[in-house]
C-alpha cells in the first residue's frame, strides 16, 4: 500500500526502515487527501476570517478535523493491516482516542487504527481452522468488536494522553522558537526528514495540528508552510535544469512542473538524493522563506494540499501584506536554494564528474540519473499512482 504514494526502499539501513515508516504513514494519509482538501476549501471560505464567512457553515470546521479526518486514517492504517475487518476494529479503535481531545488525533490514528487491525489479525490467526461450522460469523463479528471496544478503551486512556502530552511538548517547542525568532531553524530538520519521505507525517502529523490551533485563534498560520512551501523544491530542480548534468537536465523541466504546478513533491526528492549535499540548498531555501514568513506575520489558514502553487492561492487569507508576505517568502527560497545549489554543483563545472556520485561514466551515478530520469519524465503523472503521490 505504500508503494502506492512513495518508493519502496530496499536495504535493511537506518535510512531505508525510515523510508519504510514514512511511507506508511504517507499511505495512511494519502487515500483520504480529497477530505483533507475539502476541509481545507471549507476552512477558507466559511471561518470568521475566510472570503465566505458563515457561522453556520462554519461549524463544519472542528467536526471534520477533530472527527472525521482522523477516523478516516485510522480506518484506511488498519485496512492497510488486515482488510476490511482491520479497517472496522482501526476505527473503532480511533474513536477512543478523538473523544475528549483537544487537539486533532492524526499521530494518535496512525498508532491506534493499525494497531488494533494487527491485534485482530492475530487473534484470526489463532482460530483459524478452529471454529466449528456454523460458528463463523459469530466469532468474526464478536471478536472485532472486542478487539475494537478494547482498543477504544485503551487509546482513551492510554494512547490519547500521551498524544496530547506529545502534542503539547511539539507546541511548546515551536511556541519557544517562534517566542525567539528560531523558527527558520525548523528547516535543519524538515527538509532532510522530507528526502527520507516523511513529508506527509511531518505536515499532516505534527505541523498540520499545531497550525490549526494557531489558526483557530488568530485566523491563519505560519506552521501550515513551514513544510509545504514549493520554493526550496523548486530552486534545486531549476539548479539541475541549468547546471546539473547534462544526459538528466531534459527530465527537469517536466519535474519542475509537476512540483510547482501539481504539488508532488516527492518528484524532486531522487535529485537531492544522488547528490545528497544538495540538501543545503533546500535547507537554505527553507530557511529564507520561513524567516520572510515569520518577518511579515504571513500564513495560511489551512494545509496547503497538495503543496502546490494553486493550494496556496486557494489557502491564503484575505489582506494585501499577508500576500505580499506569502509569495515573497516563497519566491525568496526559490532563489536562494537555486543560487546555493547552483554554486554546489559548481555551476556546471562538478555536474559531470563527481567523487560523491561515483563513476561518471556508469555504475551507481548513471543508474542513479537514470532512474531518476524515469521518475520524472513527463508521462509519469498520467500513472494511477503518482497522481496519488503527495500532500503538504
């Protein structure tokens, strides 16, 4: 299942099994991404703040975040576990632990639903071939809602507490950098996490959350770009286009598109990764845009889902200085992750023959571009599956 969204590494690294837990994260999020959007359109137009403000419609707001979004999660971790019997007891489960918090449960869904989903598959596989003819459907149905009313029970008192406490340290800690103008040192952190295919649990899983507290009171945040800001992507593919090596820049434009226009931003991670110094640049990038974000008080007032250009138009609150703000910051990390990558790549002169890509002339460079290559060609979007690709 998640292959479906990210890349299924090989290897038995430190790397690879992070890759792994991120993809399934990301594949927990991922199927339910058109209910993250229209919670999102839903939060821009009809909040106090939004174009569209409307009291009543905008009682939608807390009951899809706090509710739905997280049982749609927990239903689809414990489907990715053990079929439509995991999905049931994976939400069952996740009820547990979004009744009486205060925040959203997103983190908490992706730890209950699989894992009540594994417990029932456990106990199937203890039956199985046991059950007396007859007894099927009464075992099945009664030992899912053991299964489920037991892990209710426990993500409410056990797995849901210590969420919130989790939840309230990334709060505090976030709080503390904004408190001391720290905040663009999150990006020595988010982009390498991003690289290893953990951008959807870092957006949806942890800044998603704060952002909406932050935005419940003061209408929009700058959490929600902290992550999702196209502008660092962007500089580094436009540093290959112009400076990379030769045989893989006519693969670039069409990933430049994808990423900017279409929000996928995995399509630009295989480019950091063959020459892994290139996440300066990103670094750089992210950065620069946070601290003009921060500077100006600019921010969205929901994920940016995909993390598209056109989500942010979607997403950005009313007010000329917060436009201003917003596509300055982004525009500014682009240029600066292109001009820190283009100096990386030596502008030119270290594309073709470089000691940290191997032999220039095959081995693992030449696979290493060519795959990326693949990754990025210009009907690779039109596959079921990398449409399904990203969100930030």
């Amino acid at each position: 299942m998640a292959t479906t969204h990210t890349p299924e590494p090989a290897g038995s690294g430190i790397r690879a099994n992070v890759q792994r837990l991120g993809g399934r994260m990301a594949a927990m999020v991922m199927p339910n991404i058109g209910a993250f959007i229209a919670w999102g359109l839903i939060t821009a137009l009809f909040i106090p703040t939004g174009w569209l403000p409307n009291k009543e419609l905008g009682e939608l707001v807390d009951p899809m975040i706090k509710f739905l979004l997280p049982l749609l999660i927990g239903y689809t971790g414990g489907r990715m576990v053990h079929g439509q019997r995991g999905a049931v007891v994976g939400a069952v489960a996740t009820v547990g632990i979004v009744v009486g918090a205060e925040v959203p449960m997103f983190l908490g869904a992706m730890i209950t639903g699989p894992l009540a989903a594994y417990l029932l598959r456990l106990f199937d596989g203890l039956v199985r071939d046991r059950v007396r003819t007859g007894f099927e459907m009464l075992v099945d149905n009664f030992s899912a809602g053991i299964v489920g009313a037991a892990m209710a029970v426990a993500g409410n008192r056990v797995i849901g507490p210590v969420m919130n406490t989790f939840t309230e340290w990334a709060g505090d800690g976030v709080g503390w950098l904004v408190d001391h103008d720290l905040l663009p040192l999150t990006s020595l952190l988010i982009e390498p996490a991003k690289v290893l295919f953990l951008n959807n649990a870092v957006n949806h899983g942890v800044l998603g959350p704060l952002g909406v507290q932050q935005a419940a009171e003061h209408g929009r945040s700058v959490l929600f770009m902290l992550e999702s800001n196209p502008g660092p992507g962007l500089g580094v593919l436009l540093a290959y286009w112009f400076f990379g090596p030769r045989r893989l820049r006519p693969s670039v434009p069409a990933a430049a598109v994808i990423h900017f226009f279409g929000g996928i931003h995995e399509i630009y991670f295989p480019y950091i990764l063959m020459k892994p110094r290139m996440i300066l640049a990103a670094i750089a990038g992210g950065m620069t845009g946070v601290a003009i974000f921060v500077a100006t008080g600019a921010g969205l007032v929901a994920t940016p889902s995909p993390g598209s250009i056109f989500a942010y138009l979607a997403q950005t609150p009313r007010g000329a200085g917060n436009w201003i703000g917003v596509y300055t910051g982004l525009i500014a990390s682009a240029a600066v992750s292109f001009g820190v990558g283009a100096a990386l790549l030596g502008f030119g002169r270290l594309a073709e023959s470089d000691p940290e890509d191997g032999d220039a002339t095959g081995g693992e460079a030449g696979a290493a571009e060519e795959s990326a290559a693949e990754d990025t060609a210009p009907q690779q979007p039109a596959d079921g599956a990398a449409r399904e690709t990203t969100a930030h």
